[in-house]
C-alpha cells in the first residue's frame, strides 16, 4: 500500500502556480511537481497524475516486468488518447513482439544495453527489419513516459537504431504482367479487383471500395477504400471492415482509364446492374462495381489468395498483392511518363516514393545500356 502526499500550492515570481506530490510505499517514494497559469489546472493536471501513476507505480512486493508494466501502460495511458486502430499496434507489439520472448519477464530497471541487444537479435531473426523498428519505437515510447513519471532512471532503448528494410520492391515483368491479365475471368469480381489494381494502380483497399458511380467516362475517380476498424474493449479486441476515408489527401485522384479498360468495366456495370433488376434490386444495395456472390463487399483476403493460386497454377512468381500497384508505376516510368504526374495518378503523397521506383528503373536502364556497349565491344583493346 502506498500514501500519496500533496504538496502546498504556492505562486512564483512569474504568476505561475506550482505544487508537487508524492507516492510513497515506504522503500521507493517518487515526486512529481506540476506547474499551470490556472490553479485548478494545475490542480486536474495533479489529480489526473495520481489517478494514472498509481496503475503504474513500481511495488517492490509485485512485479515490475516489462511485460506486465507495457501492459498496464498500453490499457491505462495509451487508451484514449489514440484510436484503436493504433492502440493496435501496441497490443500487437506486447502480445507477438514481447510475450514470449526473454525480455518479457526482466524488471524495467534492470534492462540494459546488452539484454536490449540480445532481444533486437532475437526479433530480427523472427521478423523484418521494418517491423523491429516500429516495435522498438513502441517500447522508447513506454520508457519515456517512464523516465517522465520517475519509474526508471535510464532508457534502454534510447540509442537503439534500426536499419529498415531498403529493398527495392518487386514489379511483375511485362511478360508476367500479361499473363496474369490473360489468365482473369473478367466476369469475376475478385478477378476484376486484381485488373484495376493492375492498369491504374490502385490500393487494393480502394478497389474493393468502388461503386457504380465511380466510372464516370473514362475516368476513375478514387475517393474511398474498405478498411479494417480495430475496437478495443478492455482486453477485448474485435475487427471489422467497412467504408473509409482515404488516408491522405493525395489518395483522392482521378485515374483517366484506356479505352479497352472502360469497356470492360461497363460491361461488368451492365452484369452487375442486370443483376440488380433481376433481384428487385435486393441484390448488392451498396451498389458495389466489384460486389460479392451475395451482393456485399468482396472479402479482403480473396483478391490476394486468387492471384497467388494464378501465379502458380501459371508457373510465375507471386510477388505480393501490392507488386501490381508497384507493376502500374513500374510500366509508367519505362515508358517515360513524368514522375510528377506519375505521382498523381499513384497517389503518392510523398514524391520520393515515386522517385525511387524512378530511381530504380533508370539503373536499369543505365544497365543495359553498358550491356550493349560490352556486347559489341565498343572500348575492348
């Protein structure tokens, strides 16, 4: 048990009103001192402390682990200052990336640069580089708020760096690429997202979410995805999928389409109107350009499955769902379109994201070109 003591408030030399308070359990008493222009501010800041601090507090009669404390950090401070989407996140880290693993059972004071360094090791051998990055970021946060509240006196994890992942994402081949548009059933709603994805470049996100009114001539006009919403209640966690905002403003474009690409679209229209008519207009109310067998949103998975069963039932290599984006902004750069407008029609709200398929595609470039001077021997003695 604990006592908490409240300090007197009192005013400074610049109007400001200052007050401290203690928690104390007889071994490890810890102080912190607010300061605020408004006495009752300072004195909600102070309250608001103690009502948070006291889930944390460090009993030396009960455990301090990492893994319980980012745990009651996680439920306690980040609930309800963040959404759940990213709240998330941070379970994520603490139920695959801490559990389980030897650093989820040392007491927070007593980790060090060597137990730290054995864990990064540990992680880097189970997951990507991008993915320990952000764990750690998680982990830094924890000890921060740690270091703030007085819980440790040092934070492990300050000076941890992590080199990202800088390999340079694949593009099917044009040869791959056509393959792949000769192997779709273009009646098929899961086939037609992974066309759209294909010749304009979309999220697959964004795909799912297109509706009738969306193929207007023949432009495209992207202006919302179908993502998944994370709920968070208690320890409860529950996910379902539904109709969003783009995540940035960027996103929000209009991809003018081939001719041959807008005939196949309103040919689907045609079926899927067709449909409509058929089932008293029953049938698929959200009227969805690519709905499911029920009429409902194509379940997010499918897309991704059935191109990777077509790649090997092709014999070529499934290179992620995403590669087709990455394939439409590939095809963009070698046949020279402008990276800016490249940048547009993608959605890139970072230009050097489409500089760098840019970048990559002119080393290719410069490769061949060396090739062909070897192969006719242009400078051999």
């Amino acid at each position: 048990m604990y006592e908490v003591r409240i300090g007197k408030i009192y005013k400074d030399k610049r109007g400001y009103f200052r007050g401290d308070v203690v928690l104390d359990n007889g071994i490890k008493p810890i102080r912190k001192s607010f300061s605020a222009k408004k006495k009752y501010d300072l004195i909600e800041k102070r309250d608001a402390w103690i009502d948070k601090y006291k889930d944390l507090y460090l009993d030396p009669f009960t455990s301090n682990t990492l893994g319980k404390l980012y745990h009651d950090w996680v439920y306690t401070v980040k609930k309800g200052k963040t959404s759940d989407n990213t709240l998330y996140e941070y379970v994520v880290t603490l139920n695959k990336r801490i559990k389980g693993y030897s650093i989820e059972n040392v007491d927070i004071s007593e980790l060090n640069p060597f137990i730290v360094e054995n864990y990064i090791k540990e992680l880097l051998r189970d997951n990507t580089a991008s993915t320990v990055k952000k764990v750690v970021s998680h982990i830094n946060s924890f000890y921060i708020y740690c270091l703030n509240n007085n819980l440790v006196r040092n934070n492990p994890f300050a000076s941890v760096t992590i080199k990202a992942d800088k390999e340079q994402r694949e593009a099917y081949t044009l040869k791959e690429q056509k393959i792949i548009l000769n192997s779709l059933d273009y009646t098929d709603s899961v086939d037609l997202i992974i066309y759209i994805s294909l010749i304009a470049g979309l999220r697959k996100a964004e795909a799912i979410a297109l509706d009738l009114y969306d193929l207007v001539n023949n432009i495209l006009d992207i202006n919302k995805q179908y993502k998944r919403i994370t709920s968070i209640d208690g320890n409860d966690i529950s996910t379902k999928y539904q109709i969003s905002t783009l995540k940035t403003k960027a996103s929000y474009r209009r991809v003018p389409l081939p001719a041959q690409s807008v005939k196949i679209l309103k040919n689907n229209i045609a079926r899927v109107n067709e449909l409509r008519i058929r089932s008293g207009y029953e049938f698929n109310p959200n009227n969805l350009m690519f709905p499911s067998e029920t009429g409902g949103y194509i379940e997010a998975k499918r897309p991704t499955r059935r191109l990777k069963r077509l790649c090997e039932e092709a014999g070529i290599e499934y290179k992620t769902f995403h590669a087709l984006r990455h394939t439409y902004i590939t095809r963009l750069a070698e046949n020279n379109i402008q990276p800016k407008i490249a940048q547009v029609l993608a959605g890139h709200s970072d230009y050097s994201t489409t500089m760098n398929v840019y970048t990559h595609i002119s080393d290719q470039q410069k490769q061949k070109a060396i090739d062909i001077i070897t192969n006719n021997n242009v400078f051999t003695l």
